[in-house]
C-alpha cells in the first residue's frame, strides 16, 4: 500500500513531529491560556499567604507569649521536615532489612522517643495557638 521508505521509523517520528507542530500552533493560544491560570492562583494564593502572615506579624507585636509560640511553631515546622526526612531514610533502611540486603542501622528506640515528643509538642503548641488567636 506505501512504499517502504514511508514506514520506517525515521519518517514516523517526522509525521508525529509534524501533527505536533500542527496541533500546537492552532491551539497555541489555548495551550498558553492553560498555562497562565495555575501561575495565577499560584501567585493570588502566595500573596494571600503572605498577608496572613503579615497580620499574624502585627498581632504579635509587642505580645512576648505569642512570639515565642510563634518562634516554637515554625522551629517545629523545621523538625518536622527534618523527621519527615528521617522517616524516608527509617523506610528504605526497613525496606534494605526486609530483602535482606543488611542489617538495621537506625536505633529505633531513640527515634521512636524523639517523634512521640515532637508529636505531642506540636499537637499542644497548636492547641495553644488555636485558643489565642
């Protein structure tokens, strides 16, 4: 029916190169429309995000307890992250101890300890905050 020439995978790739070409330059205006709208939520979201923090700011000026809370929630944010961390590197450990590959490097006690307090540390910080604010 075609030659062969036509069906190798050289003149393949050429035809959906072509097709996509096409395609993206009728819709070109659509396509970029689909791309602006997440960078502006994106953008309204972050500005939102950033004038809550400005009024927590102002809240908190002058008011020594509620800037320490404050202090203490976003240094739990970061050991947060931190444990989050931890906790991938404690999954593949488990995951290499399953197969068999070696044996457990992570002291489990002391990190189950340490999580628990970070935990209820967290949970009263918040329970603090949410009643002051």
């Amino acid at each position: 029916m075609f030659p062969s020439w036509l069906t190798t995978p050289e003149m393949i790739v050429t035809y959906v190169l072509f097709v996509g070409a096409a395609v993206i330059s009728i819709y070109a205006a659509d396509i970029r429309a689909a791309f602006r709208i997440p960078v502006r939520r994106y953008r309204e979201g972050h500005r939102e995000d950033l004038e809550a923090e400005l009024r927590n700011l102002k809240y908190l000026h002058e008011n020594t307890y509620g800037l320490l809370l404050y202090l203490a929630l976003h240094a739990s944010n970061a050991l947060g992250l931190v444990g989050y961390g931890f906790l991938t590197v404690l999954g593949i450990d488990a995951f290499l101890v399953i197969i068999g590959r070696q044996q457990s490097v992570v002291p489990l006690t002391q990190f189950g300890g340490a999580w628990c307090g970070y935990l209820v540390g967290r949970a009263i910080i918040n329970q603090i905050i949410s009643k002051r604010t």
